[in-house]
C-alpha cells in the first residue's frame, strides 16, 4: 500500500517580496522559472517543484496571505528582503510569525532570506542571509551570471536541507541534533582522461571551484581515480556513491577507464553531467553519455565552469528528491525497481525483482515515447515501464 502523505507535494517553495520592490515580480518569476519548468520537469508529477508566490497583502491585515507548511512534506520559503519591506512594519510581523511557525513546523521547513540590499539584514534573519547585496559589491554585476549564483546557492541549500531530510525519514526516531552525526558529504567523481591536455587541467579547475564555493567544500567530497589503481579496488565503491561529472574531451572516448566509469555511474544510477569539452573531433561517440544533461565548454576558456557546477547541483537536488519521495514508499513485497531518470536499455544491467507482481520499472515524469516503450519491450518482454505518476494512479505498491 502507498503511505497516505504521498498525496501531498514532496517540497513547495514560496517565493516573498514586498509589492513596492520594483525587482521583486521578476526575480521572482526568474526563480519559478528554474525550479519549476525548466529544469524540474522531470521531478514526480511532471510539472516540476510546486512554486508559490506571496506579494499582494490583503487589505484587512496589511499582510500576505498565511502559509500553512502542513501542506507539504517540506517548504522552502525564499524571502526577497530589502528596504521596503524592513521598513513596513506589517512585513515585520509576518516575518515574525513565519518564523516562529517555522520553528514549529521542525525539520522539513527552512527560510531562505536574500538580502537584496543592506536593509534587507534588518529584518532579524541576517545570520542565514544569502547575500545578493555582497555579490553585487564584489563586482558581480553581470546580471546573468548574479540569477546563475543565486539559483546555485539555492539548490545547494535544497539539497542541504533534503539530505537532513532523507536521514530523518530513514532513522525517525532520532531528533534532530542527533540526525547530524549520520550525515555524510556528497561524493562528487571527476571522470576525465589523464591522455590529452584538458581533461586532467579542466578537472583541477572544477575541483578549486567546489572547494572555494560558498559552503560547497563542507558538503561535497570531490575524488577522481588516482592513476595506476585498479579498477576495482577504487571506482566501484567511489562510482556507486558519488555524482559524476564526466569531462569529454577528444581521447576521453577511446579510454577504457573512462568507458568504464560512464557504464558504472549509469548502472548505479548515479546523479551524471556531461562536460562536452571537444576541441576537435571524438574519434569513437560513446552510446551511454546520453539520457543526462551535457553543458558544451570551450576546452581552452573554460568559462562555463560555474554552469557545469549549477547543473551538478540540479541532478543532485533530483536525486535527493527521488530518494526521499522513494523512501516514503512500502515497496517490501513489491517486484518494482525505481530508477532516478527515464530508462534507457542499460538500466536492465543488474536489475533484480523481488516481491509479489509483474516485474515493474518506475521512473520519474514524464512517461517515456511509444518508440522507447517499444525497443524495451522487443529486448525484454514482460517489465513493465511507469512514471512515477502513472504507477501512484494505478494504486501500486
């Protein structure tokens, strides 16, 4: 049987600015525009993270309308803080009250100030400020690159919150404190070729970047393959665990090893981003780079680290999502197998079906074509495909 409280969407983010914020209405639209379409579209349910606005006070209380976070399973509150609304008293006490209920509410609820200017700070929430004031100062004025941070400063504090989360849902009985002695960093794989000269040098850079990113370096692990290891000594227990990044330069392809870590991430279903560093031609395309999101970088610039580091963040808040919506699931007598993204024919490598039933894989939203379903079942009748929505619709466990 499902648990009662997968009716409910898994995580909602308000988004709060004050109506006399000139730049509130677009940032705001910017942000639901990540999380909720354009990225998301693949997180249960199909529609992507459910995004709520709170601008307009009502006339009677001068204030938003109120926030009821049971609706929920965890709320993400994202607070546009700036002069008019440090200086509306009203604002004041629903912030007040937000965060007391908050407080109430425990682990599943997190709020998320954005300072936009200096007054933003004074509204009492300074201490867990992201501090869009600070970045401007520091001479990120490139507006495009200001949403990209913002966007991956908040997907990292996603994923923060969700990985507490998923431990609160496997060990329940322990409070919160104690939950922190059972988290463990995020391992995050540098797949690269050690045979030209951009793989290993992109791979350096990507690694400074998450170690001198705010607060990434207390949360990722970052590791590649020492040269001379044996494959099995170290990548099968790295791979398993970790989210890759496979950096494709020209020889990348033609590497056993790198061959190799591609078919293990994939096996284990691990969050997967491709760098597409090609300067001059792959002399062999290898079929399973596919099925996950590859960011195209100029191998000699290497500009578009950062993009690569957001879309690593983004597979990883999928995946933390997957795995939570996954653990709420009685699955004990069930023959069904979840996979974080949509099937592909290696995703039968490896899978075994215990249980009750008609082996079944689900995935998440949305379903896959008719041709996929087709290749599927000409190479193995009798699995059936689901999205995650079709297999909650048909009342499965």
């Amino acid at each position: 049987m499902l648990e009662t409280n997968l009716a409910k969407p898994f995580l909602v983010v308000y988004i709060i600015w004050h109506p006399d914020f000139a730049g509130g209405a677009g940032l705001a639209e910017i942000l639901r525009g990540h999380f909720r379409r354009e990225l998301y579209q693949n997180v249960a349910g199909g529609t992507g993270l459910s995004v709520i606005f709170r601008s307009e006070p009502l006339p009677k209380t001068g204030k938003p309308l109120p926030i009821n976070f049971s609706e929920s399973e965890t709320t993400a509150v994202l607070i546009l803080a700036e002069s008019c609304m440090a200086n509306d008293p009203e604002w004041g006490t629903y912030l007040r009250e937000l965060s007391t209920q908050s407080e109430i509410a425990g682990l599943g609820t997190h709020l998320f100030p954005i300072a936009i200017d200096g007054e933003g700070l004074n509204l009492g929430l300074e201490e867990q400020a992201l501090r869009w004031d600070q970045w401007i100062q520091d001479g990120s004025n490139d507006t495009a690159n200001l949403h990209i941070r913002l966007i991956s400063e908040l997907t990292y504090e996603f994923c923060r919150m969700l990985r507490h989360y998923l431990e609160h849902l496997k060990q329940p009985e322990k409070d919160e404190d104690e939950l922190l002695n059972y988290l463990k960093k995020v391992q995050i794989f540098l797949s690269h070729s050690k045979h030209d000269k951009d793989g290993e040098r992109i791979a350096h850079l990507i690694r400074e970047q998450l170690h001198s990113g705010h607060g990434l370096s207390s949360f990722f692990d970052v590791h590649d393959i020492p040269a001379g290891l044996r494959f099995h000594q170290v990548l099968l227990k790295q791979l398993a665990q970790s989210a890759v990044v496979a950096i494709h330069t020209d020889s990348y392809s033609s590497r056993e090893w790198c061959r190799r870590e591609i078919i293990e991430a994939k096996r284990n279903s691990v969050p997967l981003v491709v760098a597409n560093c090609i300067s001059e031609l792959d002399e062999r395309g290898f079929p399973y780079m596919g099925n996950v999101p590859i960011v195209r970088m100029d191998p000699q610039q290497a500009e578009r680290i950062n993009i690569i580091i957001a879309r690593l963040l983004d597979e990883v808040l999928k995946d933390f999502l997957w795995r939570c919506r996954i653990q709420l699931v009685n699955t004990e007598q069930s023959a069904v197998q979840f996979v974080p993204r949509a099937p592909e024919l290696i995703s039968l490598a490896g899978l075994k079906f215990h249980g009750i039933g008609q082996p079944t894989i689900v995935y998440p939203d949305p379903p896959l074509s008719s041709e996929e379903e087709r290749l599927f079942e000409e190479v193995k009748p009798g699995i059936r495909l689901r999205s995650f929505t079709e297999w909650l619709a048909e009342g499965t466990s």
